[in-house]
C-alpha cells in the first residue's frame, strides 16, 4: 500500500480490511538526530531523495507519516510592552517575547486585557492562497512515501502560554475575563488557519491534528469537566467546520490523556497522537476501541536507552494489545532526539514491519 493509503485506511471501515500493516508515525526528528546521522543514513540508500531531509530521513528509516505545518493565513505585526520589571519586550500574537535565549519556554506576557486587545488590533487576515496551494500539492506528491499530516497550533497550552503558569492558575480558578477572552483569541487564530486552508484546497488536506498539550505524564493539566465547559464549544466548531470539508480531525498532546478521551470524542475528534508516561494499551483498546490510536512508543527509556531485546519486546507487546482492532498507527510518542541511538530506531521500525502484518 502507498503511506497515504495505509494512513487512512485506519480511519475508514472498508479499508481497515484491506491494511497490509500497522502504518507507522513519527511527529518529527529533530534536528540533532538529523546532523548526527545523516551521512550514516544517505550512504546505506539507494533510492531517490526528495532533497528535504525532514521528509527524506524518517521516510528512509521507514516511518508512513510525519507532521507538517501548512502556511498561515493571517499575519501579525509584533507589539512592544513594558514587563513587570519595567523592561520592553517585544512580542508576538501568542504573548511570547519573540528573541529568546533558549530553545525552552521563558514565559508569555499578555497579563491583562489592554495587552491581548492591543495583540488583537496587530491581526491581519491575509490571503495566502498561493503558498498553501503550493504546501499541499507538495504533500501530495510526498504521499506515496511518506504521508505530511498537516498540524495547526490549538488552544489551551497556547492560553496557558501566552500568560504564564502561575498567572494561568489565577485566572483559571476565578474564571476571569482574560481568561475567557484568551480561550476565544486563540480559538479564533485556529478558525482562521483552518478557514484559510479549506477555502484554499477544499479537502485536499485529508487530515489535520490540533496540537494542544493537555497532560503532564502522569495525568491531565485540566479536568475533563473544565475542559469541556471552557475548550469544548469552540474545538466543536472547529471539528464541523473540517468535518464539512471530509477533513479527518485529530489531536496531538503530550502526556496522559486518558482520562479526557471520552471529551475528545464527543468533540469530534478522531484519533490522538501521544499516549506517553503511563499511559495503558490495553485500558486505551478496551474502553475506547473505535478511537484512533497514534504513537505509544516509548521515549523515556525503552528507544534511547533499550537493548533490541527490550525494543522489539516493547513493540510486539504494544502491537498484540493494539494491532488486531486496526485502529492503532505505532510510532515514538513524542519526538525522535539526538540521544536515542539511530539502531534503536532501525529496529523499532524493523520490528513494526515484521509482526505488525495483517492476513
């Protein structure tokens, strides 16, 4: 089967029956992985290149699908504020500085009503037709080899973000103003993107997936009951505004989002890209066997630091609980980094494609 075909045949009754095998998912390979052993990788292939290492290395390793980002269509002029400690900072439409020091979070600065009213007024809807007609016929040549699902930034960790954790926690107990005016900003950027991309190409898309971390490792960031009282009407409507376009709705989170399947399915979507830190297969394959299971591979020990025994272990345990429902897509949870050894990807991959044929 083509990668496209695999992908979303997991998503469609009839072709479930006719999958070859579990399609395979990876969110990215950060670059680190990509320095350290591209020579490695290029010299041991044969093939034709697309010429674009994120797409080329996870497709020679043998991954089905990666995640890609699609052009927006808005644009944003930054903003200069005074922080807390009297410093000017200029920022972005998520409230983050936009010069940081380091590759981590530093802190979001929207920290009342006049900032994120001034951010608004610095909004642009454009048309940026042209450049996302050229994004997605380029993922619809790559689809055969490899699948680009394309991804959109999504709401609550962008609410959080824009603020700050300890702000967040303020605003989130006494349901403030900000805090509800946030929820429908960021919503509003997701619409425009999804807007932007459907009036552009229609369904050509095939599937979207809204990142939004909503879980720490061990349990969820939001309660489910918040969560559906805050987040849910606006993610409903983005979910029949792609539903409308037969776009297939997905979610990204990092964590263990268990707890919060159940809303994501009244919300309409799909599938969910994560299962990390703690989470159970065979508690997620019984309680939920027609949702869409994307990722479980462990990042934490098993692939950088796991022996091949334990990695094909790993994966045919995960592959006898999840395989036989065909509603599983098997790939690391989060991403792929510089410290999990190249070889343990080779077998990973190696494994899935030995014990994770169908009849």
């Amino acid at each position: 089967m083509k990668c496209v075909e695999r992908y979303l045949a997991v998503y469609d009754d009839d072709g479930r029956k006719k999958l070859d095998r579990v399609p395979t998912h990876v969110q990215y390979i950060k670059e680190g992985f990509i320095e350290k052993y591209k020579n490695v990788i290029l010299s041991n292939y044969n093939g034709a290149l697309f010429k674009d290492l994120y797409f080329d290395i996870p497709r020679i390793l043998g991954f089905d699908s990666i995640f890609a980002p699609f052009p927006l269509s808005f644009k944003f002029k930054s903003i200069k504020i005074v922080n807390e400690k009297g410093k000017s900072v200029r920022i972005r439409e998520d409230g983050q500085a936009i010069k940081t020091k380091t590759t981590f979070y530093e802190g979001g600065y929207i920290k009342n009503l006049d900032i994120l009213n001034e951010i608004k007024a610095n909004v642009k809807i454009i048309d940026n037709n042209e450049l996302i007609n050229k994004t997605i016929s380029r993922c619809e040549d790559l689809s055969s080899e490899i699948f680009p699902i394309l991804t959109v930034d999504g709401i609550f960790d962008r609410v959080w973000k824009s603020m700050g954790m300890n702000d967040f926690s303020y605003h989130f107990r006494k349901n403030t103003n900000l805090y509800k005016e946030l929820i429908e900003y960021f919503a509003s950027l997701t619409k425009i993107n999804i807007q932007g991309l459907i009036d552009t190409t229609g369904g050509r898309g095939k599937v979207v997936t809204l990142l939004d971390d909503v879980a720490y490792k061990g349990r969820l960031m939001i309660s489910p009951e918040r969560w559906e009282q805050d987040f849910m009407p606006y993610y409903k409507e983005i979910n029949a505004i792609l539903s409308d376009a037969n776009i297939i709705s997905q979610i990204h989170t990092d964590g263990d989002a268990t707890e919060l399947i159940p809303s994501l399915m009244k919300t309409g979507f799909q599938g969910l890209q994560g299962f990390e830190g703690g989470c159970n297969p065979s508690q997620i394959n019984e309680k939920f066997p027609e949702f869409v299971v994307i990722g479980f591979g462990d990042v934490s020990y098993t692939l950088p630091y796991g022996t091949p025994d334990e990695i094909k272990s790993h994966v045919k345990t995960l592959l006898d609980i999840l395989k036989d429902n065909r509603h599983f897509i098997i790939g690391p949870s989060t991403v792929v980094f510089k410290e999990i050894p190249l070889q343990n990807i080779i077998k990973f991959i190696e494994v899935v494609k030995q014990f994770g044929k169908y009849d």
